[in-house]
C-alpha cells in the first residue's frame, strides 16, 4: 500500500488510515481508534512524568543530557523546538533506563514524535481530537514505511528508525497545522530524505550513544522539514519513492552498520575504551 493511495482516496485522512488498518487487520476502526488514544496519552503522560529528568540508565552512557537541557535557555531554538528536543531527549533516556515509553516506530526512537505532540499541546493549545487525528496521520506514514521499506535498524540502519521517527513527526505537525495530506506527505519526505543513510552504531550494542542524541535532532529536523512544508515547498522526489530509495540504502548497508555495534561510531577508540570500563566494572560487581 503507498501513501498516494490513501491521498487518492478522497476522504478525511485519518478516517482512511482507519478504514485501511480495519480491512488488513479486522479490528473495527472505533477499536483501533482508542488504541491510538491509548498510545497517546501514555506519550503525553510520560512526556510530562519524565520532562527534564535525570535518568539511570543500563550502561551509564547517558542519563543527563535531557536535564541539561531543560535548565538551559535556548539560545537559538524557538521555545517549540527546545520544548520538544527536551522531550526528545527525555523520553530516549527514559527508554535506556527501562521505563515506560511507546515505541515509535521503536524504543530507540520514542522520543520524537512525543516531542512534537508535547510542544503543540503545550505551546499552541492543541485539542485532543485535532492531535490524535494528526498522530493517526504519523501513523499511516509509519505503516506505509513498514509495508513497503523497514523501520528497524538491524534491516535498514538507523534512517528505518529515526528516519521513519522524523517523517512521521514532520507529517505530525504539517497535517495539524494545514488538515492537507499532500503538505504532510512532503513534510515526510522532506524529513526521510534528510536522514538517508544514517548507520546504525549503538555503543557496546546499548540503545544510548549516538541514539538519545539522535532523538534531540531527529526532532528538530522534524520541525524544519514541516516548516518547509507550510511554506509550500514540495519534496521533488515523492515520499513512495523516498521510502523506496530507503529501503534500497539500507539493503546495501554492510552488517557493522546494521545494530551490531561493530562499526560506525561504536568502533571508535572511545566507544572501545568506554565498553571495556563498563564490562570491568560488571566484572567487578559480579565477584563482590
Ligand atoms: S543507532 Fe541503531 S539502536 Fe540507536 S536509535 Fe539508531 S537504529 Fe536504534
């Protein structure tokens, strides 16, 4: 199933994703539809639980950046952007310590599109139906990614990921804003297209170094990509054929770069020094 097809069908866009998850699953849309309210409170609720707090997380690689940077003043982001990197950042240190957050698409990238919810509910007085119809939107997009490319990293990199985390937050915000399916289709490929390639490299194989970072960024690219979109700008490349030309990088994408912890920043001397202390330490604790 592409995404035009939805567009094309000429209905309400959220009211199409629906009835298009009803025909392939069976549940009835009123059921799926409270599924989608239940993923996003849980999102908002962890949002504000976990806003700006310090967290303890499995390897100890991470666990301050999203206090850090909810006690800073922005110099250069909008308040929208900061809000919603600190949830970003946050929520992906929430993950690494264990704790409650909705995979979207994946643990590894769960911080993203709460930050956007976050920061419209927060900042532009988002209502709750408007919001959930725009999280259905992301929703759709993360299905068609799915259906026709992948969303882990260990088949496409971390571009299936956080790629697929940024393009379904990007058309997140630009249907909110605009209620237009074309504007949020090039919202997400603008989004996708800007993380293409991107490796996946979790230090010592532990979703923390580079990934929580990655959610604070991937966020921000999000924003632009649907600033870009209510602009007018238009993806050249349609999003189908983005998600297509996604799948065909991470298809060629050699395994060391696929989630095994083998290559890209997890090879690096550091990543090497740090995975070595930690496994001391295990070490350590283990004979105590
Ligand atoms: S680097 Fe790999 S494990 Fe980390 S967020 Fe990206 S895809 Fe997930």
């Amino acid at each position: 199933m592409k995404f035009k097809e939805i567009l094309s069908a000429g209905v309400p866009l959220p009211e199409e994703i629906l009835r298009r998850e009803m025909a392939e699953s069976g549940v009835p849309v009123e059921l799926l539809r409270r599924e989608m309210q239940k993923l996003m409170e849980v999102m908002l609720e962890e949002a504000e639980k976990q806003y700006g707090k310090r967290q303890k997380t499995l390897a100890g690689f991470t666990g301050d950046n999203g206090s850090k940077m909810a006690s800073h003043d922005a110099v250069m982001l909008s308040e929208f952007s900061h809000m919603a990197t600190v949830v970003a950042l946050s929520l992906a240190e929430s993950n690494a310590a264990m704790g409650r957050v909705v995979a979207c698409p994946t643990g590894g990238a769960c911080g993203v599109v709460p930050g956007v919810m976050y920061a419209l509910k927060k900042l532009k007085g988002a209502q709750y139906d408007e919001l959930l119809n725009s999280f259905i939107v992301a929703g759709g997009i993360g299905w068609c990614i799915e259906k026709n490319a992948t969303i882990a990293g260990a088949e496409g990199g971390c571009q299936a990921e956080m790629g697929t985390a940024a393009a379904m937050a990007s058309a997140l915000l630009t249907y909110y804003f605009t209620e237009s399916g074309e504007k949020a289709a090039n919202a997400a490929a603008i989004a996708l297209k800007s993380m293409l390639g991107l490796v996946c490299d979790p230090v010592g194989g532990y979703v923390e170094v580079p990934c929580v970072k990655r959610n604070g960024i991937a966020v921000n690219i999000a924003i632009s990509a649907a600033e870009m979109a209510l602009a007018g700008i238009e993806s050249v490349i349609p999003f189908d054929e983005v998600v297509e030309a996604m799948h065909r990088v991470g298809k060629s994408l050699p395994e060391s770069l696929r989630e095994t912890g083998l290559g890209g920043l997890a090879a690096t001397p550091t990543a090497r020094k740090i995975v070595k202390d930690l496994k001391l330490r295990q070490h350590s604790a283990e004979k105590q």
